[in-house]
C-alpha cells in the first residue's frame, strides 16, 4: 500500500474516534453539570468514570485504532490509544496533530468541551514500536 494511501487510512480512523469520543465525553459532561457543587476536576472523573462504566476498555475503534484507556486527569480527559500494524514513519506527529486538531475545532460538542477550559489529550502508542505521540489540545488551540 502506498504511503499517502496509508496515512490517510490512519488519520481518517484516528481522527473519526478522537472526535467520536469527544462527543460521547461532551454528552457525558453536559449532563453531569447539571449535578450540584461540581467542580471541574470532578466533573470530568464523574464523566470518566460513567464512560468506563457503559464502555469496554479495550476497544476496537477500526482495523487499526484501539482505545486502551480514557483518563481524568486535573482539568483534562486523557485518551489512550494503540496503532497497530502501522510504521510510526507513515504518519508524523504534526500531521496527526493538525488533523485531530481541525476535527475538535470544527465540531460543536468537542469545542464545548474545550470551552469550559477542559484540555482534550491524546496519547497514540504503535505496537511493535517505541515511537509514542502525545497531543494536547486546549480552547487557545482553536
């Protein structure tokens, strides 16, 4: 397969779960604001912590995007995900980051989320590699 035909595969499926995700994380936080004397950081282990709860970990996100994990951390959500069968060489960090970043951007839910000052962050891990991206996005980004 062709390298550009590669790394569009790859960066359709990565971004398609960022943003899926986001947006199930968004529906997640819109309804736990409703909830009394929420701080931030709670809010966002509450919305974890019921997506853990309707969501198997890991999971398939397509032929070659796993989400391990999806973590609180202070004033952000943290996604874990492996690429596997897939050469670190065929996507750069900047074309991923560029990528996901215009998807969080232009999608209504995700910039709600960043809005509230809630960082999104992603970790993408190759299997079989030692290369690991790590992104971080916040409402600045946009």
């Amino acid at each position: 397969m062709a390298a550009s035909t590669t790394r569009k595969r790859i960066l359709i499926g990565v971004i398609s779960a960022a943003v899926a995700l986001a947006t199930a994380f968004g529906v997640y936080l819109a309804l736990g604001a409703f909830l009394p004397n929420n701080s931030t950081d709670d809010l966002i282990a509450k919305t974890v912590q019921e997506m853990k709860d309707t969501n198997q970990f890991p999971a398939q996100i397509d032929e070659i995007t796993r989400l391990d994990d999806v973590t609180a951390e202070p004033s952000a959500v943290h996604y874990h995900y492996t690429i596997t069968d897939t050469d670190p060489a065929d996507v750069s960090e900047q074309a991923l980051k560029d990528s996901v970043l215009l998807q969080l951007c232009s999608t209504e839910e995700t910039r709600r989320i960043l809005d509230r000052d809630i960082q999104m962050k992603y970790s993408y891990d190759f299997d079989g590699f030692d290369d690991s991206y790590h992104l971080e996005f916040s409402k600045s980004d946009c």
